[in-house]
C-alpha cells in the first residue's frame, strides 16, 4: 500500500457514516535505537506519547479503525565520530515523529469480549537530530497483519502480530555536505509488536506496549565533504526497540 492510498483511506474513514467511538490517551515509551558499527552506535531514552484512535461501532464482520501517535523527547547517544580518526563520542539525540495507521479489521464476537483479525497500512515519520550540524529524516511506510481482544466493560485486553515495511526513505543531512541531504534506503526486515492491558470500565484502560523496526544496511550514496573530500555513505543495518506504557479514555 503507497502512502497516498493509505491517505485516501484515511480520508474514507473521516466521512463514514456509522456510529463510532473514539479514544485518547498518553504514555511514556523507553526506546533503544542500535547501528551495527564499530564502535556500536546506542541510544536510549524515553519519549513522551500522545495517542488517539477511531474505531466503526460494530459487534461483529469488518470495521475500519485509525490510530495515530504523536511522540518525542531527548535520548542518551554514545557511539563515534563520523569521519576519522574516528573516536568515542557521548551526547544526546533529540527525537519527534508520529505514526498514522489505517486497519481493516473483522470482529468476532466471544463471551464479553472481542476478537478482532486486524491487517493494516501506515507510515512512521521521525526526524533523529544528532547535533546542531547533523540530523536525519526518517519516513517508513508498513503494514502489519495480528489479533486483538478487545472489551466493552472490563477484563484483560491483548494484541499482537507482524510488521512489515515495504518503504523506508532516509534523508541525511550534514553542513557543507554536497549534495545536502543525501537519500538513504536502508532495507525492509520483518519485526513484531504486542500489547497487554486492562480495561477498568467503559472507558478507563491501561496498557503496556512493545513495537520495533528492523531495518538492514543501505545501498551507498555518494557525496562531497568539505575538508574530507568525495566519500561513499551508508546507513548501518539498524535497530528501534520501543516499550511503553498507556492510559487511554475511550468515548462510547
């Protein structure tokens, strides 16, 4: 699925005419982000989330659903100078993005419960500011494919399954460097999420979350460094781990 047809779902789900309910919420995630590099490149923090989602009211066959995240703060950085002599480097990384995700799901009704089949298309867009001179742009278009037990009232809920990107665009900027930004396209590996929480009632719930990107070494692209020459640049076979913590209100 192209961006532009997960935007144009995005739009169809804005004008559905069906009953819906929404939801709100906001957590914490503890990131990690590894390059594989010598010496390794680690970051690690947390990120403030704010979460909100739609989903058709239906208690049984297909429904459309959106959930989107808005998310960002400021993580440990150790790792290496970019060009020789390449020694240890400590800092921080600044970090805001947000992921917008359209789901097709087919709900299956249980005792007191949902079960949802859940296949969905979105992207994941961030900017990794390193330092005043350096940063990148990330934009990751997925889809993932999973379960999920849902509650009207109260009870454990849970999700979990697949993802899979199918595009991953890199912009790397760098003062001086020309051409600036240079385009990266680090390789699609195929990661998993999970999700475990509970509902207190209709609309209170908690949750905790893990979600990842696995992304494995770009292509070379060539540029020219002021004071260093012409060289060829890559992005290392590269890691996110994310694990969070959520409450949500849902309107009913």
């Amino acid at each position: 699925m192209s961006c532009r047809a997960v935007v144009l779902v995005l739009l169809a789900l804005a004008a559905a005419p069906v009953q819906a309910q929404f939801s709100v919420g906001a957590g914490i995630d503890s990131m990690r982000w590894t390059e594989d590099t010598a010496p390794e490149v680690r970051e690690r923090g947390a990120l403030l989330v704010v979460t909100g989602g739609y989903t058709q009211r239906r208690d049984r066959g297909p429904l459309f659903a959106w959930r989107g995240t808005l998310y960002g703060g400021s993580v440990e950085y150790d790792g290496s100078t970019l060009f020789p002599p390449v020694r240890s480097v400590h800092g921080t990384t600044d970090y805001g993005g947000t992921s917008q995700e359209a789901q097709l799901r087919y709900r299956i009704p249980t005792r007191g419960a949902w079960i949802d089949l859940v296949a969905s298309g979105g992207i994941d867009v961030w900017r990794r500011q390193l330092s005043a001179s350096q940063k990148e742009d990330y934009l990751v278009g997925f889809i993932r494919v999973g379960l999920e037990l849902d509650r009207a009232d109260r009870g454990f809920i849970a999700g979990g399954g697949i993802k899979q990107p199918f595009q991953v665009h890199e912009q790397a900027y760098l003062d001086g460097m020309s051409p600036n930004p240079i385009t990266l396209r680090p390789g699609n590996e195929t990661s998993f999420y999970l999700m475990l929480g509970y509902q207190f009632d209709p609309h209170w719930r908690v949750s905790g979350t893990f979600d990842s990107f696995r992304f494995s070494e770009s292509p070379t692209a060539g540029a020219v460094v002021p004071g260093f020459g012409a060289g060829q640049f890559f992005q290392p076979a590269s890691t996110l781990y994310r694990l969070g913590a959520r409450v949500e209100y849902v309107f009913r």
